[in-house]
C-alpha cells in the first residue's frame, strides 16, 4: 500500500534511577557510599532507506516506543542504557512538527540519519552526592523522562521528470514504454492511483528517474480529483514533462487542457509554474489527416517559448527523439537539484 503522510508518536526511552547503596566489606569498617547513576534512555532515529518508497510501516505503527535505561547498582556500577531505536523512511520523506508546521529535516540522501526524540538522561546514584562533611548521603536522582515528539513524515517522490497532465493522455503508457516500471494501463481515467518511477536508460553511462504522477483535473489543488494528493511529488522534480492528448477522441480542448493543469500548478505552488517544462503532444497515431489539433498545440508551445515534441506512446513514434531530448534538457539544468527545505529552515 502506497502511504505518503502519516502522524507518527515517538517516545524516547525514560532514565534509569539512581542507586542508594553503601559499600560493606569484610573488616572494612568505614563502608562509603556506592550507589551508581542509572543507564541513559534510548534515543529514536529516522534513517532514510533508497530500499523503500512508501511511509506503511508507520500507518500500522503510529506509536514508537525506544526502550529505557536500567537503574543504577552498587559497587559504583552504572545501569545499562537503554537501546535506541531506529526508524526506516524512504529518502524524499520531510519531517515536520505537528504542532507547528516546521520542517525538522528532510531526507535527500541514503543512509542520513536524524535524532528525532531524545533518551532521558539516568539519574545520580548517592555515591554522586559525597562531600567531606556529608559522608552518608541517602540523596539519589530519578531518572529524566525521554522526549515525547508528534511529527508528521511526509513523502515527496526524488524525480528529475515529472509527467503531468489529464488522466488518460497516456502518462502511464509512455513511461512504461522508456522504463521498466509497469504500472496499471486501461482506457478509463484514473487508471493510476499511486506515483510511478521509473528509470530510463539513456546509454551505458545516462540515465534519469521518471515520475508518473496520478492524473489532474480542474479544482485538483482544492481536492478534486486525486490530484491533492500527489501534488507534492512534483515538487521534488526538476523537469516537468506535460502530456497533451491531441486525438480528438478525448473531447477536450487540448490548449484549454494545458491552461488548466498550469492553473491547477499555479494554485498548488507557483514555483511550479516557473519550473522548466516541456511540452509533449501524445496520440498522434489517431489524427488521420486533421493536424489541425496538433499544430494548436505547437503554436502554443512556441507562445509559451517551450521545448515541444509529438508522440505516440502506443506506438513509440518519437519516443527514441523524446528520451535524448530530455536527457539533454537535464543536462542543461544541471546535475544540482532544486533547494530543498533543511534543518530549522520552516516550511
């Protein structure tokens, strides 16, 4: 199952108390004080994993408890401290404060690890509290309880091509035809219910990662459609490729349709908008004679000052020019990707 928000409880582990105790030995008549300090709480970490692309774990485990630390003993013997406790998400995932809104931290990269909730620290034993005019205190510390942290992990997809567009323009067909993602193909809309990657090979040393992203609709930025849910995939993407349907079995305006869907990126985020797109006219093996739909959209591109190619992801005509152009389009972007949201930096 595809989770990418989930409100997640983390409880780091509470001190151990510390120890009361006196020393008392054979023939040793003046015994001092020997209690020990107990063990430190464990801490909770969150470690990106590229091995996982989805946040269930958490749906099902809301609750996340790191274990405490043991008390103190005597002979000056500290307790054991408690065992941390790590946390796998997928890289891309943001972590946020649920009270505030927040961003804590953000997972570019494989193997990061961020302290998320902090061990409670074990308290002194009575050995701790020996002075020379205080010989036999019976003065010990209780252990400090673990931070308690509400955080909300949410998963944006690292993509350099993101695939916008109408459902049904053939956002999934194309992909699985540069990739080898598989993801569900019929001839109704909302065949796609969750984002797709894939990665697309280019030549022995290229390659780039593709996003398929469940298709938008008027109103998708106030939750029409699925498109409110997987908006912010986009975000993490530096090119966006926007899939036109110009066969005119569709029964839409394919200028109108574009409009649209940068009205819908716009409202949601406008850097959006700003980002470097290119414009693709799909199903051009149901034309037959009348381009007249066709060259709309090329006009269009040329207003809007746009990369623009014609396709048939059914048929693969184009697609070897598409796949070299998008290559060389990143290329030109740079391998940087866009800044993202770290540490204290808010939302």
């Amino acid at each position: 199952m595809f989770v990418d928000q989930v409100r997640v409880f983390l409880i780091a582990g509470k001190g151990g108390d510390g120890c009361v105790s006196f020393r008392r030995e054979y023939r040793v008549p003046k015994g001092g004080p020997d209690g020990g300090r107990g063990g430190d709480g464990g801490n909770i970490y969150l470690v990106s994993d590229l091995n996982l692309n989805t946040l269930s774990y958490f749906r099902y485990h809301p609750i996340n408890k790191a274990r405490k630390g043991a008390p103190g003993q005597g002979s000056n013997r500290q307790g054991k401290r408690g065992r941390d406790l790590y946390l796998k998400v997928p890289v891309g995932t943001m972590v946020k404060d649920a009270h505030t809104g927040q961003v804590l931290y953000d997972f570019l990269k494989p193997g990061e690890i961020y302290l998320a909730a902090k061990g409670g620290r074990g308290g002194r034993g009575n050995a701790s509290f020996a002075t020379p005019t205080h010989q036999t205190p019976r003065e010990f510390e209780k252990g400090r309880p673990g931070e308690e942290k509400e955080l909300i992990l949410e998963l944006k997809l690292i993509a350099d091509v993101g695939l916008v567009g109408f459902p049904n323009t053939g956002k999934s067909t194309l992909i699985s035809k540069i990739s080898a993602a598989r993801p569900q193909i019929a001839d109704y809309p909302f065949t796609t219910l969750t984002p797709n990657l894939g990665v697309v090979d280019v030549d022995e040393e290229t390659s780039f990662v593709v996003a398929d992203i469940p298709g938008l609709i008027e109103g998708a930025h106030q939750g029409h459609g699925l498109g409110i849910q997987f908006l912010r995939h986009i975000e993490r993407t530096r090119l966006l490729l926007h899939l036109i349907d110009v066969s005119p079995l569709s029964g839409r305006d394919p200028v109108q349709d574009y409009r649209v869907i940068q009205s819908e990126l716009q409202a949601f985020n406008p850097e959006l908008v700003a980002r470097r797109q290119i414009i693709v006219a799909n199903k051009i093996d149901l034309l037959g004679q009348d381009r007249k739909r066709l060259q709309a959209v090329k006009r269009l591109a040329a207003r809007e000052k746009k990369p623009f190619l014609a396709i048939s992801a059914l048929t693969g005509e184009g697609l070897k020019e598409l796949v070299n152009r998008l290559a060389q389009l990143l290329a030109e972007a740079g391998a940087g990707r866009l800044p993202e949201a770290r540490p204290g930096s808010g939302d």
